[in-house]
C-alpha cells in the first residue's frame, strides 16, 4: 500500500504548525486527510498524543468539526502529561510494569513536612506545622524538578555550598542531604512512589517498548515541547515510528540562523531548540504539517517573532525590518503585521477588567465568531467572569473560583477560629447567620443574638453571654447550639495542643451538627471541603500537634490553595483561559491581559533552598526556563488574526511595569516608524459604562420636621449637640435613631469615662466625711473593678494600672483639698427647669457629676473629664453649654436639694493619669457664674423659639469647627463627606 501526505516520507517526521494558524484546527484537518489514505479502520486504530487533557478535548472538537457532519469513529486521543497540573502521562493498560502507586498530593505535602519538622535541628529553629506545610511546598518543587529533570543528587549535595555562599545555603544543603536521604525510605515504608518519578519511569517505559516493538498503527504526538528530557526521548521514538509524526506548536522558521544560534532560556524557541538539539535534528528536517495556500497571518508571525528575538540579535532590527520589506516590496511588512493587533493600556485592574469583559461582549455580537480571554491572573480572570454576568454571559472559564470563598469553607474557617478564640463576637455572628447554619425560623434567633448579646464588648465568658440572653430564649438557644459546637470542636485539646488529624475530625463534626450533612457537603464547594477535610483526617495522622491558632492557619493555607472548577452552562463561544492552556486552543478573537512584569511573565521563583549556583551544580535547570515557556505561549496567542493587547499602569495603587514582550512589539513598530494601534474606543465604553453622571454634591441635610414633633424636653448635653449639630437632634430625639455598637466595640475611651465618673461616686457615697488615709488605694481599687466590670481587655488593663495609680494619689489629694472647703459632697445630682415658650412648657434637665456647696450661699459645679475639656471660649460663647445650663437651672431651684444657692465656679476636672495626673480647669469663675447662666438660659430661649419656626430646619453641623475631630453618630447618615467637600462646609445656619 503507497502511503502519502505527511506518513509517506521517510522518518523521522516532524512537523510545525505556524504560530499564525489554528493550531488544533489544522491539525485535525491534516490528521483526517493524511490517515483518509490509509482506510477508514486506520482512524480509530491511530494514538494522538496531547500535553494535556484540557487539549485532548480540544482535538477531539477539532476533529468532529473537521469532520463536516459526518459519523467519526475518534482515534484514541491520550493526554502525555502536564507537569505544571500533576496530570499523569498516557499509560496504555498492557504496559507491563510493576510499579506501586502514586502518593496523593496532599499526602506528599503531610509527609514532607513531618520531615521538616524532624529535622528541624538542621534548621536552627522549630517551625510549626503551618511552617512546616511551606516548606513541604517548597521541598516538593525541589524534588519534582529533580525527578523530572532525571538528575542523580548521590555525593552531589556534598560541598553544594562551599566557596563564598552565605551560611544559610550551607545549612540549605545539610538540611536537603538529610531530607533526601529520609524521603525514599519513607515511601518505601508507605509503598509509593513519587508522581513525577512515576511519570519519568512510564515515559521511559513507553519509549522502550515502541523502540523495540515500533507500532505499526498511525501514532502522532502534538502540542508538546519536550520540556521534562523523558518526553523529548519519547518524542523522538514516535516521529521515528513506521507511522508516526511530531507536530510543534509554532517552530519559527524565518529566525536568522545568527540569532538561532543565541536562543536561550527566556527565549520563546528555547524549548523547542533544546528538543530539536536533544533528538539530533535541524530546522530544516522540520515540515509544514499542513501546507495552506493563503499568506494570511504570515506577517504577524514573523513580527512577533523578529520583537522576540534574542537580546543580544536585537542590534540589528533595522536591518530585520529592511529584510522584511525586501520580501515583499509591493506591502509594508509590519504594517500588515500589525493588522489585527492592537493595545489597551487602562489606568486600573478595574479598568483593564471592563474593557476586557467588552471586548468580549464586542466579538459576541457576530453569531459566527468566537472569543477568548488569554491571562495567567486569575484574579483578572474572575474580574472579568463577574463584569460578563452583567449580561447574563458565563463564559467557559479555567481559571474557577476559590475554594476560600465558598460559603461551606467559609463557615469551616470561621470554625476553626472560635476554637482559638471562642467568645470572638465576630466569627459567632457569623456563624449565627451563615446561610447553611441558619433556616428560616432562626432569622429573629439570629438577629436578637446580634442586637444584645454580641453586639459591643465582647463577653467576658460564655455564661455572661447567655445571660444577656436570659429574657430571650430563642436566641439563648441559637447561642448555645453555636457555642456547643465550638465547645466539640475544641474538647480535643490538652494543655493546648492537639493532632491536626484529630482536631479535623472534631471540626467535621462540629459543621455537621452545625448545618446537617445533606446541606454541607452538596456542590463542588462541598466536595472539595470535604476532600480537603478528609485528607486531612486520613493523611495528616503525621503532621506534629498543633494549637488551636496553628491549626485554624494550617486550614486556612490549605483552603485558600484550593480552586473550584466552574461547570453548568456556560456561552459556547466565550472562554477565558491561563496562558498554559491556551497553546492549542485559538478563537477568532483573543485578548491577552494582565501583561505586566511580574504577571506576564512572572518573576523567575524564587527557591528558599537553592542558589542559582547550587542549582547550577546540581544540574537543575535555570528559573528562567519558565520565562521562555510564557514567552511561547504569548507568541502563540499574540500570532492570532484578531488580538488585543491589555495591560495596566497601576497594580495594587501602585505603578506597574509594561511585559518585556510589549516594550519589545512597541519598540520594533516604533523602528518601522509606525504605532500599535489604540482601542481607545473600549477604553471610553468601559469609562463611561460606569460613569457618574454631572457633578451634583450633595446638599447639606436640612430636615424641617413638624413643630408638633419638636422635642421640648431636653436635657443640658442635647442642648449642646442642637448648638452644634441639630441634624443629630433630629436623628436621635426626633426620628429616636439609636446608633448600635460595632461586635467587639473596643472599650478603652468609653470604659474609662465611665469608669471615673463611677469611681467618683462610689468614693463620695462610701467616704462622705473625711478623706480616709488609704484614699489613694480605695480610689484606685473602685477604679480598675469598674474596668474589669465595662469588659476593658487585660492587655488594655495592664496599662491602665499604672495610670490609675498615679491619678489615684492626685484624687486622693485633691479630695482633701476640696471637701475642706465644702459642707457636703452631692453626686449625680439631677435637676430640672420648666418653662414657658411660644406658649408651650419647655423642660430642661441635667445630671450634674458633682456639686459643692460652701457656707457663703454658693454651690460650686464640677464635671468630670478623661479627655479634652471644653475650652473656656466654647463655655463663653454658648457652644458648650453644659455648665451654664446646669447653673441656670440651679438658679431658678431647679435641685430640690439646693434651695436658694446660687452657682459658684463652674469646673472641669480632668484625670488622666499621665503628666500632669489631674488637671482642675475653671472655666466660670463664681464672680461671673451668675450673668453666665441667665446669659445661657436666654440663649437657649432663643435657641427653642427659632426651632418653633416651621421653616427653620435641623441642619447639619452647624458649628463644624467644633466637632471636624469627633464626627459623631450620625455623620454617615447626613453624608458629611459628599456635601462638606463640595464647597458648603456648613458655617453658619
């Protein structure tokens, strides 16, 4: 039988397909032409090997579509393996080798950090498992390249670090003797093997066998680089087959030979060099695989390819573009180059994300075309996932979702943080009304618990908590299901330490009786939580105990490592793919983003283990192998009939750099004398899909609430507030907008307030006679048992005793000096002023912390302070007019106990406990407190007729001067921020 197409040369055969064209399009199309000479049995006898199983997909549509309609009998379509996914290499089942299983991924890791931690004597420190499970990652690496790259490390870790190299590669290299010494006997003792030694052994296996039985079926191997040397030497034996082919992805051909000859590692053909170098052929014994007769795209190729040159071929670009113009003197190369290609450069991620998510809408809009998004950040995937939805597009998307944000390993992290921290009232609020804890009759449950049980300090046990809850049984019930299941999860531990595998287990336990089993563990979420979990219990029996702390890390480290894969029905002609996967597969569109450095390409790794010597003297390939394999793949991808470039100038607020590979298509067009074109256009969509309307600030609130509603009963604080903020008095007095505390509101400034003022009281109350001896210490005791009362944190009351002690001894003294001069001591005095105004009684009251009166007929007043007092110009003109007001109403007999006193001086006192301890500030002296009061009581009779003016509104921040440092509880509500920066910064009414 005469055999044709690309089997009827003499081997070996290899092939390319330009970077330019379809790769999978056209290699189906030639699979089916070339095996069409051969029969109609050859098709489904014949192998087509894949780099992975997301290509093998790939091929398998291509050749269905290539197929015309027809009824297709597939060949067998085998991935080789991914080394960067862990996917295993083709093993045909009569493969005969008796090889032991592969260890799981997450079992690896367990066991490699076990090790570290036994070995941590090397280390000259004692890492924890969360440590440990790190550098079992980075040992991981290590090892999978020396597998893959098949490199015998016996007496070569002796004298690694010698020389000049830093002590901590010295102890590096004891610390990777050893473990390479305990790792082989360790899974020896399991009965396993490596994944990647695994693989090497199978590849190296199935290159034996066809060497010495070559099939005599069509055998074709496409897509793939030969990256891992076992898949070069099975490369090879399969393009020397009777039947077999090579097909490269993009082999550039029109590379100079003075510049092929310089292609290293970070080149985009380096791959590929060293695969043609290691099977002993040239450029030149490689073919078309499948010869097309129109040009179109040819100039793309050859433009990206002369921009990606070798640095050191780059001198003479000029001449380069000069050729290309030679070839072809009736066009401008690069500029027909350029055709199809264009840039976006967007301020922000955000930015860059909606003018990707349009570019894709833009393709969608031909019934016949399709698009795909080309990044290796995932993060700017899922951006532009989410933006798409706003159309109701769900594109067929790898980059997936985190497994961190699902809602069951949301509510398993939160978990495991109360175990450490268990009273936390913001993971239980959480967990109280988590989606899958809480049902429909548990909403109000959920909602009492917020409002007064977790709302505030937080609880100083899990008694005071239910007691708060006492009057609401509902929510003590809710309460204590939650802190039952913290309770389990956390009886495990002894003197604070426990198995991760047991301290899982608990864990698991505590979300079922949390949620119900049926509800947990449903959807992907679930799934892969649960698969996570039960590794854990099954596979981490070896990782060294840990704390509750170090336990809730090493869950959340190996959570946030998960991805879910997106399914359900997503558009048929819309996908987003990493830069790996998109080698096969091509769209009529494609946009490539996140091309910054760092991103694409991504900074060579960094290895915690090895030097670039060391590495280099073991025999470990380079870092920047991985910068050229990327470099393929934007080459590939950049070849394409209808690409935008995307990058940002800023990541993270901060600026970033354009991708070495743009800077160098920029700087070749910029040769030629020409620009990549702008798509300025989708720049101004994605601007303005968002954008504001005209500038309209927001006006200073300016409520007018019926007079009827008005409050007329007002006490001396809320006067103050209506002087300088009457939209609070508004919110509060009339709408009654009660402000709720923020879970775990701190309590150090309000505690210690009211934690002086009570101290004054009780001392007053307890000791009304002479100053005791041991004043100091009585104070300071009622002091700090009020701080401990008000759930002040021990760490907050450690500072606080040394404060209280010193401002203890100035009370002490300042008591002795004034109740030397008064006849009593009056705390917590309340009083009371009504009068007439616009025909309607008007109520003012006050509480004033303490009076003294004195035998001439006055009574002194005196209000505590931790912070800033008043200054005496706010207490003069009306803008504090606490004291004042108290004053008045003591004038007019307003404290029943006082009768016929007038104000004497009208006192702050301020203790601080620091430099000085306690300050005695006087604002009113008792020559003046008299005029001052019936001067402030007149104030505020004009102050409450103006408000008896329908037309006169509770503006907001009427006196911003006064309170720009204490933005009060209702500035969000009055949007403070949007009309005051606006240009009306609300002086005056």
């Amino acid at each position: 039988m005469t055999v044709s197409g690309p089997f009827g040369r003499e081997g070996p055969r290899w092939f390319s397909i330009p970077a330019h064209r379809p790769f999978v399009d056209d290699l189906a199309r030639g699979f089916l032409a070339a095996l069409s000479h051969l029969g109609p049995e050859a098709l489904p006898r014949a192998t087509l090997l894949t780099p992975t199983r997301r290509g093998a997909r790939a091929v398998a549509d291509a050749l269905l579509a290539a197929s015309d309609g027809k009824a297709l009998l597939l060949p067998q379509i085998r991935p080789l393996g991914d080394l960067d996914e862990g996917e295993a290499p083709f093993e045909p089942g009569d493969l005969a080798l008796d090889l032991p299983p592969a260890i799981s991924s997450r079992r690896r890791r367990f066991e490699l950090a076990r090790i570290v931690v036994d070995h941590a004597d090397l280390l000259n420190f004692s890492p924890g498992a969360s440590q440990a499970l790190e550098m079992a990652k980075a040992l991981s690496d290590f090892l999978d390249s020396c597998r893959i790259e098949e490199i015998d490390t016996d007496g070569k870790l002796d004298g690694l670090a010698d020389g000049d190299l830093a002590q901590h590669w010295q102890v590096s290299a004891k610390f990777l003797k050893a473990v390479l010494a305990a790792w082989p006997a360790r899974l020896t003792e399991l009965g396993l093997i490596d994944v990647a030694d695994r693989r090497v052994l199978l590849l190296r296996a199935l290159a034996k066998r066809w060497t010495e039985h070559p099939p005599t079926e069509v055998l074709v191997a496409a897509g793939s680089t030969g990256t891992a040397p076992a898949t070069a030497d099975l490369l090879r034996v399969v393009a020397a087959a009777p039947l077999g082919a090579v097909v490269l992805p993009g082999l550039d051909e029109d590379l100079a030979e003075s510049a092929w000859d310089k292609v290293g590692e970070q080149h985009p053909q380096g791959a590929m060099r060293r695969l043609l170098d290691r099977a002993g052929i040239t450029r030149a014994d490689v073919r078309p695989w499948f010869p097309q007769s129109d040009s179109r795209g040819r100039w793309r190729r050859r433009i990206v390819n002369e921009a990606l040159r070798p640095a050191e071929a780059t001198a003479d670009w000029l001449a380069q573009i000069e050729s290309l113009r030679a070839e072809a003197p009736d066009l401008d190369p690069v500029a027909e180059g350029l055709k199809g290609l264009s840039l976006i450069s967007a301020r922000t991620e955000e930015e860059a994300a909606s003018a990707c998510a349009l570019l894709l809408r833009e393709a969608l809009e031909d019934p016949n075309r399709t698009a795909a998004l080309v990044t290796p950040d995932q993060t700017l995937a899922r951006r532009v996932n989410a933006r798409l939805l706003r159309w109701g597009v769900i594109p067929d998307s790898s980059a997936g979702a985190p497994l961190a944000a699902s809602p069951a390993a949301i509510l398993a992290q939160h978990l495991a943080g109360l175990v450490a921290d268990p009273l936390d009232p913001v993971r239980l609020l959480a967990l109280a009304k988590h989606p899958l804890v809480r049902s429909e009759d548990d909403l109000e449950a959920s909602t009492t618990l917020e409002l007064k049980g977790l709302r505030g300090p937080a609880p100083r046990s899990a008694g005071a908590l239910l007691a708060k809850l006492a009057e609401h049984p509902t929510a003590q019930a809710l309460a204590q299901r939650l802190l039952a299941a913290v309770d389990h999860a956390a009886a495990l531990y002894v003197d604070g330490l426990a198995p991760p595998a047991k301290a899982a287990l608990a864990l698991t336990e505590a979300l079922e009786a949390l949620t119900g089993p049926d509800r947990l563990w449903v959807g992907q979420a679930g799934e892969s939580l649960g698969s996570l979990l039960s590794a854990l219990i099954e596979d981490g029996v070896v990782l060294p105990e840990a704390s509750p702390r170090a336990f809730a890390d090493i869950l959340d480290r190996l959570v946030n490592e998960e991805t879910l894969r997106v399914g359900g029905a997503t558009h048929p002609r819309l996908r987003i793919l990493g830069a790996i996967e998109a080698r096969l597969v091509r769209a009529d569109r494609l946009v490539l983003a996140g091309l910054e450095e760092g991103i694409w390409p991504q900074g060579a790794p960094i290895d915690p283990f090895l030097s670039r010597p060391m590495r280099e003297k073991l025999g470990l390939p380079p870092p920047e192998r991985r910068v050229g394999l990327t470099a393929h793949d934007f080459a590939q991808a950049a070849s394409a009939p209808d690409v935008i470039l995307v990058h940002c100038e800023r990541r993270g607020g901060a600026p970033a750099v354009e991708s070495r590979w743009l800077w160098r298509l920029k700087t070749l067009a910029g040769g030629a004398g020409l620009k990549l074109p702008q798509r300025q256009d989708a720049l101004d969509w994605a601007r303005a899909l968002d954008a504001p309307g005209a500038y309209q600030p927001y006006p200073r609130p300016a409520p007018t609430p019926p007079v009827a509603d008005r409050p007329r009963r007002m006490a001396v604080t809320r006067v103050e507030a209506l002087t300088r903020d009457p939209y609070a008095v508004w919110a509060r007095d009339i709408l009654k907008l009660y402000p709720l505390e923020r879970p775990d509101e701190p309590v150090e400034a309000r505690a210690r307030g009211t934690a002086i003022h009570t101290a004054f009281e009780k001392f007053a109350e307890q000791h009304p006679g002479p100053v005791p001896a041991d004043a100091s210490a009585i104070f300071e005791a009622l002091y700090m048992s009020e701080l401990v009362a008000a759930g002040m944190p021990a760490t907050a009351l450690a500072r606080e005793r040394a404060l209280a002690k010193e401002a203890a001894a100035w009370v002490a003294d300042w008591e002795r000096d004034r109740r030397a001069r008064a006849e009593k001591i009056i705390v917590e005095a309340e009083g009371r002023l009504t009068f007439p105004i616009n025909g309607r009684d008007f109520t003012l009251t006050a509480k004033a912390d303490r009076i003294e009166p004195t035998a001439d007929g006055l009574a002194h007043i005196l209000d505590y302070k931790t912070g800033a007092a008043p200054s005496k110009k706010q207490v003069e003109t009306g803008f504090s007019p606490q004291l004042t007001l108290t004053a008045a109403i003591l004038l007019n007999g307003g404290f029943p106990d006082l009768p016929g006193r007038k104000p004497g001086d009208l006192t702050y006192v301020r203790v601080t406990g620091r430099k000085p301890a306690g300050l005695e500030e006087v604002r009113v002296t008792s020559a003046d407190s008299e005029h001052a009061a019936v001067q402030a009581l007149d104030g505020l009779r004009t102050l409450i007729t103006r408000y008896d003016d329908p037309a006169q509104p509770y503006r907001s921040r009427t006196a911003p001067q006064f309170v720009k440092d204490h933005p009060g509880d209702y500035a969000h509500l009055a949007r403070v921020f949007e009309w005051s920066t606006s240009g009306d910064d609300g002086e005056g009414e």
